[in-house]
C-alpha cells in the first residue's frame, strides 16, 4: 500500500507542468504511468534536447507491484524527420528487488497524410546487469513496443507489448522470473 501511495503522489506531481498520464489495462495487470518535460528547468541552453522524468506503477493479479522513476534526455536524429531517440536510467523497486537500468528509446512519427491521425511508433530497452542490481536483485531486463494514434488533440490510444524479466538471489542461488510478459492497450492525454 505505501508503494501505491508513493507512486500515485509522483505521478499526481507529474501533472504541474508539460506533461503526459497514461493508463494502460490486459486481463492480468494495470499500468499507471506519467511523464514530465523538466527541460526548463535544466537550463541546458542547447540543441534542441529535452529532459524528461517519468514514473511508471503496475500492479499484477499476483499481487506484485513495480514501481519505476527515471530521467532520460531525448533529441531528434538530424538525418530524418520523426525519428527521436532517448537515453537515461530508472530505479525499479519490487518486494526485496532494486535495479537501477540504463534505457535506451527509438521512437518513429509516421509522415502520414494530413487526414489520418498522428501516429507513431517505439521501442524500448532497459537493462541492469549485477553491478546496478541492489537488494535481491541480480539483474533486471525490459522490452516495451508501442504503437499510438492521436485520436483528439493530446488524447492518443496505444496498443503495446512488454516483457519485462527480474533475476534475484534466492538462498545463495539465482532465480529467474518473467514478472510480466503481456500485450496490452491504454490511453494517453497530454497537458
């Protein structure tokens, strides 16, 4: 219960400024997730380059919940249009598990006509080996694909898939678990 309140007092101070909130639901979890630019904030003066926090909450029918917090700093790839890629890490906290992996994120807006909706597509990697495993934790890995479509102004739907893999050390003795493997289906809206 203390993680939930914790990640829902982020994700609520998300909203103060250029933000994202997202949720997305399957048949076996639920995702809370938020981003925030902090870019003006940085005072970085240069190329175009904003920095992002974001927090992210699920909660499984097993009654597991992970909690992730990052800051990542993301720019456009000069050689073509729409095309954006991200770096940055992320604390991931489980019951007895903290990792701390280092993120990268592609992510591609589809030069459409004008008169089919934004749409976009990404891909991302987070990965811990030992050295950035804490606690139980032995390494973390994740995968996420997602497509989106605007379908009103900052409103987007999305469908995506994650895997997300957790190994702990269990009685002297490494543990590998797939903590979620699913396709899911959300809704984002920006302010």
């Amino acid at each position: 219960m203390k993680k939930f309140v914790f990640a829902m007092a982020c994700l609520g101070t998300l909203l103060c400024a250029q933000s994202t909130v997202g949720l997305n639901i399957n048949s076996e979890d639920i995702e809370a997730e938020g981003s925030m630019d902090i870019s003006s904030f940085a005072n970085s003066g240069g190329g175009g380059t904003a920095y992002v926090v974001d927090a992210n909450f699920i909660y499984t029918e097993r009654d597991d919940t992970l909690f992730g917090i990052g800051v990542s700093a993301h720019n456009s790839f000069s050689g073509l249009e729409g095309l954006n890629f991200a770096f940055g890490a992320k604390l991931i906290m489980l019951d007895d598990f903290v990792a701390l992996p280092l993120m990268a994120e592609a992510s591609y807006t589809l030069p459409l006509i004008e008169t089919i909706p934004t749409t976009s597509l990404s891909a991302r990697f987070l990965y811990a080996p030992q050295p950035l495993s804490f606690s139980d934790a032995e390494n973390y890995l994740e995968f996420r694909a997602e497509a989106a479509m605007e379908v009103i102004s900052s409103v987007s739907v999305y469908l995506g898939y994650r895997n997300i893999e957790t190994e702990y050390i269990v009685w002297h003795k490494d543990t590998y678990e797939t903590y979620n493997d699913s396709v899911y289906g959300g809704l984002k809206m920006g302010f």
